[in-house]
C-alpha cells in the first residue's frame, strides 16, 4: 500500500527548500521533482502510485534491495546501545572494530598485496579525499615529499568533493571551481568502442591505452608520481569496460615505476561484479580500495579505505600523527548496518549468484540488445550493463549532443516504469543482485520498450 503524500506539496516545499546535487536547478524549479514515497525488493513507487524497477540500484549501492527488516534492526538495535561516540582520542567502539576485521577477511590477498585496516568515511567522495592524504603521507615518510602527481583517467568519476572531483576526469565538474587542484593529471580512457583505430583489435587496444600511463609518468617525471587511480571499470562514466589486455598492461608499468595502484571500488565492490571487490574480477593488485555505497546497501552512509599492507606498515612503523579524519569516521550505527548487509550478501551468496547463473543469465539477455536497430554496443559485466546509442550501427556514427538521445531513451524508461540511467547517448544499468530470471526477463522487456519508443521518436523527428 503506498504511502499517500501531496504530492503538489512536496514539490512546491522541495522547490522552495531543497537543493539537489547534479541538478540545473532552474529546469527542476520549472517541472518539480518526481516524489518517491516507499520501496520493497527491486521496486520503488512515487507519491501518485507509479511502481518502477529500479535497474540503478538507487545509485548503484541497494545490492540486497528494498526493504530489508534486518538491517533496520541492527541500526535500531545500535542506536539503542551506542548510537554515536566517535573515534578520535584513542577511542574506538565494537561494530567499527567488528566490521574492519570483517572486511579484512573478505579482502583477498594478490600476489604480495594483502588488506588487514581500514580507514573509515562516510561516502566515496571523503575516501578518496582520504586517499590523496594517505598517499602523500606515505611518501612524506619514506622521504620522498617529492612525490606528490596522482594520475587519473578521462571520463573517470572519484566524487564531487574538491579531491575527489580532481581526481575524476569529467570536463564538466573541472569547469566549475577551478578544478583539477594541482598535482593531479589525467590520461585517456579505455573507450574502445570510441577511441580504437580501426582494424585494432579489443586486445591491442588495451595494451596501447595502457600504454598512456607509461607515457604520462615519463612526462611528469617517475620520482614526482606518487599514484595511479582507477575504478575497475568506469561506471559513472557510461560503464567502460576496459579491454582484458588492459589492467595486465597496467599493473606492469606501475611496478616498473614503483608507484602506489589505487582502485576506487565504490561502484564495483561487494558483489557487483560477481566478487567482493572488483580487482578480484581483474586480477590487478592494488594499494588502496575505496569503498562505500553496497557496504550498507545505501541504507546508511558509509565509506572508507581498505588500506594495503605496503602502505599501512610504513604509517604504522614509521608513527607520527596522521593529521586526518572525519566526526563519523567509524559511526557505530553505521558500521553496525553494514555488518548486517554483509552477513545477508554472505547467507544468499550473491556475489557467487552474479558470478554464477544468475550473472551468466543477465549477461545473455543483456547481450541480446546488441540486435536492436538503435544500440551501437551493448556490454555487460557482472551486474553492470553500459549500450550506446547511434544513428548508424555499420559506421558507428553518433547523434549530436543536442539530439539529447539519453534522455529521451530515459524518460520512455521513466513513462513505463524503469529506471534507467543516461549518460551522453549510453544507457547504464546496475540491478540489484537480488534480482531473479523473472526479474531479469522483467527489466529486459521494459529496455526494449523504451528504446523501440526511442527509436520511433527519433523516425518521427527524421534523426534515423
């Protein structure tokens, strides 16, 4: 039963009160925001009723679904026990303690990397500021202050906060604060589908688009380089899946320069890519993972580092404060929350289900829109599928900016009960891993019918 809400007074209340991030608040002003009142499984229902499958996961973090009795009685419980102290002054509480044993323990070792402590925040944005902080430690104690260039990718997304929208590669949040703060640089993408020459096979490609770290430490100078940041796979970006070649290729050159491999695994950890970390899927072996979003399934803010043994042996042995950390570093209630949304991914299996046949069943049908008429690639990986849009699939030519076909394609997504979301002219998707073959058969008919709308559209508009 939905939850009755007025909804013309909620937007006029929104309007007048709430400012919403990533948003032109003039056009939201002029249309009012869509209300969402309640949530159960895979679905959510605005305030006039709607029911919508939600194949974003909210913002790819609801990994366990809606509506999970469990994880509001471990925060209630929590609250009812300790509902906050925090973790400064040489102080710590039980489930922070709790949770950085369990997430050591379903790290996995690589090779000569291994992940016994964490640093804890309260999203990906403060993790990855922490990141650029932790880093320059690292080196300040190994007597190299020198080495302060962090390199990132075009098109990549690390947050908004002034660090962490830096270190993404997005032109259009450089463009407003005077961004990137120095000592961070960028190289190009591993966009094959845009950027491969032809005749470039997927493999060669991935070794060449590799190859511009190399170039970019050399440019910068291999003694100022203190880090290479990445996500496993794009997601914000339009979900870029890197060539097989490419993370090989990667960790070779940062090896070679002895610089520090962070991997940003907000998006890409616990379960979304059929393990609980994604540089498990790619076979890569980082220093710093940054987490957030699944660690609670959204329920409750929570994010933090895993921190490698390289780094957190020389901040350990080396001592000194690390003047660094925030008021909810370590939250009981969060921590708490999160503990429960593992022992649930743990109890259902579901990375091994996105790993196994539930993650084979979505990459099938997901496949199968690579024959639709609009759909120029369509790529999956675990639970993550990115297709880009073009208005001719034998030369792959692409709709101007203007044409806006994302968000056409989402607002026939929206009209018809699915969240889908646009970036530029890709649709990304990433379900909740909850999600049954029904479910996936579900989301998959909605898909065709928003782009068959899309494709008539754009006939009617003599755009195809």
């Amino acid at each position: 039963m939905n939850t009755v809400v007025d909804t013309a007074l909620i937007q006029s209340l929104d309007t007048a009160h709430f400012l919403h991030p990533f948003t032109d608040f003039k056009d939201l002003s002029s249309r009012g925001a869509r209300v969402i009142t309640r949530a159960e499984g895979i679905y959510v229902w605005d305030s006039e009723g709607k029911k919508i499958l939600d194949a974003m996961s909210g913002l790819w973090c609801v990994n366990v679904g809606y509506g999970r009795k469990e994880l509001a009685d471990a925060a209630h419980h929590q609250m009812m026990t300790l509902p906050y102290y925090n973790s400064f002054f040489q102080t710590t509480n039980v489930p922070a303690v709790q949770l950085a044993a369990k997430l050591a323990s379903l790290a996995p070792s690589v090779g000569d990397r291994s992940f016994q402590h964490v640093f804890y925040s309260s999203s990906g944005s403060e993790s990855n500021d922490s990141n650029v902080r932790m880093v320059r430690r690292y080196w300040d104690l190994l007597g190299q202050p020198q080495r302060k260039v962090i390199i990132s990718r075009k098109n990549a997304y690390h947050g908004s906060t002034m660090a962490g929208a830096s270190l993404g590669g997005m032109s259009g949040m450089h463009a407003q604060g005077d961004l990137p703060i120095p000592n961070i640089t960028h190289i190009e993408q591993p966009y094959y589908f845009d950027i491969g020459k032809p005749g470039e096979t997927s493999d060669e490609f991935g070794v060449r688009a590799a190859g511009w770290l190399e170039e970019k430490i050399l440019a910068v100078g291999p003694d100022k380089v203190a880090a290479f940041i990445a996500e496993p796979l794009q997601g914000a970006g339009g979900v870029i899946i890197p060539p097989a070649t490419y993370w090989p290729e990667i960790q070779r050159i940062v090896d070679k320069y002895g610089i520090l491999l962070i991997s940003d695994e907000v998006i890409c950890a616990f379960g979304r890519l059929g393990h609980w970390f994604g540089y498990e899927k790619f076979g890569y072996k980082p220093d710093l993972v940054t987490f957030a979003k699944a660690v609670t399934s959204g329920y409750i803010p929570l994010g933090g580092v895993m921190v490698g043994n390289r780094v957190a042996k020389v901040l350990i042995e080396q001592g000194g404060e690390f003047n660094h950390g925030y008021t909810y570093s370590g939250h009981p209630v969060a921590c708490a929350v999160a503990l429960a949304n593992l022992a649930i991914m743990e109890k259902e299996e579901l990375p091994q289900k996105v790993h196994g046949d539930i993650g084979a069943y979505f990459a099938q049908r997901y496949a199968e829109l690579n024959d639709h008429p609009l759909v120029g690639s369509a790529e999956s990986c675990g639970f993550v599928g990115g297709m880009v849009l073009v208005k001719n699939k034998k030369n792959k030519e692409r709709f101007q900016e203007d044409d806006a076909v994302g968000m056409l394609c989402r607002s026939h997504c929206f009209g018809n009960g699915l969240i889908m979301r646009a970036v530029g002219d890709r649709m990304i998707i990433a379900p909740p891993l909850v999600m049954t073959r029904a479910d996936i058969d579900e989301m998959m008919r909605l898909i065709h019918l928003a782009l068959d709308l899309t494709n008539r559209d754009l006939k009617a508009r003599g755009l195809v």
